[in-house]
C-alpha cells in the first residue's frame, strides 16, 4: 500500500522562561486534520533553579481517535528516569532533583477524530517556584503527517 508522508520539524528559537506551574505553549504544535494520523518526537532541554520541578501535557482536539503517549524526564543531577506511558492526554510532572539542567523527550501517536485541530505539547513547573525553570532554545518536535 502507498502512503503519502508529511514531515515536520520545529524548533524554539529562544529561551522560554516558566515562572509557575500554569501550562504554556512554547511553540512546540503541529497542526492536525480531521481523521489524520501523526507520529512526533519531542525533545527537550530545561533548567531548574530549585526544587519547582518540571511538567507537561501533550494537547490534543477533542474527540481523538487514538493517542498512545511515553514521555520520559532524565534527570541528570541525579542521575534517574522518570517516566509514564499514556493512552488519554495528561498532565506528567515530578520535583526531580533540584537545581541543574534536564531533559525531557516525548514520542507518539495521534490518529485525530472530527475536529481539526492542533497538538500542543505545553509545559510549566511543577509546583509554582521563586526560582523559575527555563526550556531552553532547540527543544524541537519532529512530526509524520499521514
């Protein structure tokens, strides 16, 4: 069977700054049809000042179809994986170690419903933070389109 494949690939061009844990775009969407099917893999860096934490959420449109979602924090302070397999979106967040830097990566796979739409991965602290989380320039999504 032949298939046509659209790729994607987009990356923050700038710091993005979390100051609580209210979650936010930071660019990394990809835009998605009715009845569409995509595969995306999402990197990326961040900073922790102290023990705010770190969190996300894959936004999909209502009515989806399918969604099977791994996300997974390597915590390279204090040297663990954290990480949840999802089948239905949700917030994923922990405190991990404390100030340095990480990185997140999230990998899956959306067959979309009636509504057009848009999948958004958001992010924000994990709990609200004086000393605030940063994702840094680069994170970046790769996305197939079928």
């Amino acid at each position: 069977m032949d298939g046509i494949t659209i790729r994607n690939f987009t990356k923050v061009p700038a710091d993005v700054v979390l100051i609580d844990d209210t979650l936010i775009s930071v660019g990394l969407v990809s835009n998605i049809a009715k009845n569409q099917a995509q595969n995306f893999r999402a990197w990326i860096p961040f900073t922790l000042g102290a023990t705010g934490g770190f969190q996300l959420q894959v936004i999909v449109p209502a009515a989806g179809v399918k969604y099977a979602v791994t996300i997974n924090f390597y915590d390279t302070v204090g040297g663990v994986l954290l990480y949840d397999a999802q089948t239905s979106s949700a917030p994923f967040g922990d405190v991990l170690t404390g100030a340095g830097t990480y990185w997140a990566e999230v990998t899956g796979y959306v067959r979309n419903g009636v509504n057009a739409g848009i999948i958004d991965i958001q992010v924000a602290q994990n709990t609200t933070d004086v000393l605030t989380a940063t994702v840094l320039e680069g994170a970046s999504i790769d996305v197939c389109k079928s």
